[in-house]
C-alpha cells in the first residue's frame, strides 16, 4: 500500500468515545508503516463535504472511522465522484451502532482489526441503495427505514450515551404505543416482475446489509454484492405479539411470523397518505414518497 490512506475521523463518534482510540490507531498504523491523511470532522455532514470536495485520486482508500453516521457521510462523498475516480472503502468502527460493519465480521471498537482488514488491500464490489424524492436524494449502505423504526431511532437519541442497549431500551418503548400506517409500495423484483401492495404497516424496512442497531439481524437473507435490495415488512400486530416476536430479530427467525413480509427488489417505491420521514442508517433525512433503487457494485470495500 503505497499511496496513503485518506482517513476521515469523527471524534464526536460514540457519545465521543472516539477520540480516546485516535492514538491507538495512528500508533498502529505507524508501527505497520501504512501512511495516512487524517481529517476529523466538525460538525453534522462536515464528512460529505470533505470526500466530495477532495481529490480521491491520490488516495489508495477513503476510510470512514466512526459509525453508522459518518460512513453514511462518507459514502454520500464516494458517489459523487465518478466510478473510476472512487478509491476502495474502509470502515474503522469506533461509534455507538456500526451496524454495516458486522459485515465484515467487526464489532463496535474494533479498531484494530478494521484496520487489519484494510492493510490486506483485499476488495470487494459492493451495492449502493440510492433513495430519490421530489426534493433530495442520497445514498445508503446498510438500511432505511419508515414507520415505527424511524421513532424507536428518534428515542434512541435520546439515551445514546446508554451505548448499544439504546436500541433495545428505544424499541421496547416504541414498541408499547405501536402505530400502524397505511402505505402503497410497488415493488420491482429480480426477475423484472412488479407487484403492488397496498395495506397497514408498523414499519418498512429496505435493507442492502443484514443488520442493524447493530445487533438486529433485521434481513438475514440480505447479501451486499446481489445487486438486490431486501424489504421486510411488518403488518398490523398486536402489543403482546410484537413483544413476542421482539427477542427474534436478533436470530433473524422474526421473518418466520405471517406478520412479517420479505422481499428481494431491485427497486421500490412508497406512497403514504401524508409524507412521513425516513431514516437511512440511523440518520434522520428524507421522507415519503420515495423511490429507492439498488446500485448494484457501485464502491468496492476493504473486506
């Protein structure tokens, strides 16, 4: 690895906790004799305007080290470059969730063999989600959401210095006002076939990558290299089923209630009856109607 690694560093990553891994991993990244360009961030979206305003060119690979959030950032810069200009990814997990990062088999804090992976320089082409509506559009490696997820997400906020526990404590809370939301999907699967639904949904989940909260296996069937996007869908339920089928989603067997709805899409598109908002990998932007595809090898990844 001779060209330098652009490493985009959020200090404010995990209720701040980040900072106190920087020494360790400029330290291992020396003693391995891996050059790099750190830059930390400052504030909310200071991530994509870096990556898009820099030159990727010199760069071997642009590493996100933080968490969901700053990944989601950094890859929103990474695509608006073109294809040939984008230099491998890397994920430093140092936030509170890191849930795309389980697909490299990394925990949250697992600096270290983050760092591992990507001094092997062995890639991977991966799929982008692209979300587009009337006014924005933005790119997504892991999930986005609508319904009861986007407000379990907006609680866990409110208790992130909790760590990963925040996610199950928000849901749980979420789970005992249970709103349900009529929607109208159409959906375009492998095979080129299109179906319409139309019905009351809890939540909609469109996934690229398995998990999320970081120890939700929320699409078990989900692979980022199918060029395939997964939505699970969870119907009208009851308050006492719902607590039932709570503890299966970290198995992934909640699928196996008639409930829950899964499909594999190239593309889907969701009407509500009035805009509701969106929440792509733990960020809060966007809302219905939306169109989302699946960009099938758009980045490779340090794997």
């Amino acid at each position: 690895m001779n060209a330098p690694l652009l490493i985009i560093f959020n200090p404010q990553a995990g209720s701040g906790r980040a900072q106190q891994f920087l020494p360790l991993i400029e330290s291992h990244l020396a003693a391995h004799g891996v050059a790099v360009k750190i830059i930390h961030t400052d504030h909310a979206g200071h991530a994509q305007e870096l990556v898009t305003q820099a030159d990727l060119t010199p760069f071997s690979g642009i590493i996100a080290a933080g968490g969901d959030g700053t990944l989601f950032e950094v890859v929103n810069g990474m695509m608006a470059h073109p294809g040939h200009e984008r230099p491998p990814l890397g994920v430093i997990p140092v936030g509170t969730g890191n849930a795309f990062s389980r697909e490299l088999g990394l925990q949250p804090t697992d600096w270290q063999p983050g760092i591992d992976l990507i001094r092997q320089q062995r890639t991977q082409a991966i799929d982008v989600g692209h979300a587009h509506m009337a006014d924005q559009q933005y790119h997504f490696l892991n999930i986005i959401g609508m319904g009861f997820v986007v407000d379990a997400g907006r609680n866990t906020l409110k208790i992130k210095k909790l760590g990963q526990s925040a996610y199950t404590l928000a849901t749980l809370w979420e789970t005992a006002k249970l709103k349900k939301h009529r929607v109208k999907l159409t959906l375009l699967d492998a095979h080129n076939q299109t179906l319409e639904l139309d019905d009351d949904v809890v939540f909609v989940e469109v996934a690229n990558s398995r998990y999320t909260g970081t120890s939700f296996l929320i699409a078990p069937a989900a692979q980022i290299d199918d060029g395939l996007l997964d939505v699970i869908i969870l119907k009208k339920i009851s308050r006492f089923k719902i607590l039932r089928l709570f503890p299966t989603i970290y198995s992934g067997k909640h699928v196996n209630y008639r409930e829950v709805e899964t499909h594999q899409v190239k593309r889907i598109t969701i009407h509500t009856e009035q805009p509701m908002p969106l929440m792509p990998d733990g960020e809060f932007i966007g809302h219905t109607p939306v169109s989302i595809d699946c960009l099938p090898g758009a980045l490779r990844l340090f794997c």
